[in-house]
C-alpha cells in the first residue's frame, strides 16, 4: 500500500500570500496524484488530478507540481474562502485508494 | 450539472446493518467507476470501497472487507453501501464519489453513527 505523508500538518498563513503544500508518496506514483479542498460541513472538492491539471472551474491561483514521490500544492494570493484542510491523494495501481493526512491552511 | 445525493444514514447499534444509497444524475452514469470514502468525527479521509461501470469489479478497503458490499444499479442511477456488523469505528460522514482514480464530483454526505 502506498502511503501518502502531508506536510505540514498547519499551514498559518496572511490573506494574500502563498501557501506551499508537500505530499510525499512512499513510493513512486508517476503523476497519479489528484488534490482536494475540504470546509466544515461541505462536500470535498477536487482541485488538481494528474498532479498538475486543474479541475473544472477551479481558479488559477490553485496550482500542482511534481512525479514520483514527492508533490506540492501552491496556493497564490490566498483568498478568505481558501482557508480549508487539504488532502492529496494518489491513484497509481489501486486498490486501494490512499489519502494523505492533511494540511490545514489557517488565517495567520 | 452533476448531483450525487446520499440517503441511508442514522444511528445503529454495534453489530447492526445500513444500506446507504447514492442517486446519481447529471452525468452518463454507467461509465464511470464510483466509490464510497469517509471521513470519522476530526479525522481526515478514507476511501472505503469501489466498483466499476459495469459493476464486474469491486473493491473494498481492509477495514470492511467482509462487512460491506459495494453495488449499483444502473437501469435506476444509483449506487449501494450494504454496511453489516458494524462498529463503532465506522462512524462517519460517508460520501459517494464519481471516479477516474480521481474522485471528480461528490456528494454532500450522509452520516453515520455506530453507538448503543
């Protein structure tokens, strides 16, 4: 099973600066890595699949890089509405589905 | 515009059984692979299981393998979580996704919770 580690488990940040967000495989998924945004009693939302490609209607300032085992989400120009926990997830091989455990990008 | 709508949800004892349901519309339902992920009070996501189009293939995370079926029906658009012997560590919002691997749209979730 490939296990999904997210760094750091808090992310304090300023309304208007960059948030980075790491996701390390430990083992290689190729480009099989999709990124989620999770709010308080909401749906998740798919934000990046194949590492880097946005989903639909997903704004520009969310964007994903990486391959093999190691993955960053950047967030730019935070916005009030980006505060959330974010989960990358990989889909090299599955079963099963594997989650990493979360970064929570609170206002600083 | 894509909706999932999970139904089934409530309170059980440990050892009972529920069967979620996940009315699909929006898209060409039958063609995409979908799955059931989790998320227990304070913690982060699960996937618990998935099931192809054509319903051939199945699968189930360690944690329920044995306790829950995954199936659908696509004549009615909809997608089944048989859940039996339940425990107090399946409590959780559990969410219907369509799936690519990826999980491309979701539902808003239904909960469930395990306690005497």
């Amino acid at each position: 099973e490939k296990v999904m580690t997210q760094f750091p488990a808090t992310l304090s940040v300023s309304p208007g600066e960059t948030a980075t967000l790491s996701c390390r495989a430990s083992q290689s998924v190729s480009d099989s890595l999709a990124w989620y945004q999770v709010k308080p009693g909401q749906a998740p939302r798919l934000l990046i699949y194949d590492a880097s490609t946005r989903a639909t209607g997903i704004p520009a300032r969310f964007s994903g890089s990486g391959s093999g085992t190691e993955f960053t989400l950047t967030i730019s120009s935070l916005q009030s509405e980006d505060f959330a926990i974010y989960y990358c997830q990989q889909y090299r091989n599955w079963p099963p589905l594997t989650f990493g455990g979360g970064t929570k990008v609170e206002i600083k | 515009e894509v909706q999932l709508l999970e139904s089934g949800g409530g309170l059980v004892q440990p050892g009972g059984s529920l069967r979620l349901s996940c009315a699909a519309s929006g898209f060409t339902f039958r063609t995409y692979a979908m799955t059931w992920v989790r998320q227990a009070p304070g913690k982060g996501l699960e996937w618990v299981s998935g099931i192809s189009g054509s319903a051939g293939n199945t699968y189930y995370a360690d944690s329920v393998r044995g306790r829950f079926t995954i199936s659908r029906d696509n004549s009615k658009n909809t997608l089944y979580l048989q859940m039996d012997s339940l425990r107090a560590e399946d409590t959780a919002v559990y969410y219907c996704a369509s799936t690519r691997g990826y999980m491309e749209h979701w539902g808003q979730g239904t909960l469930v919770t395990v306690s005497s």
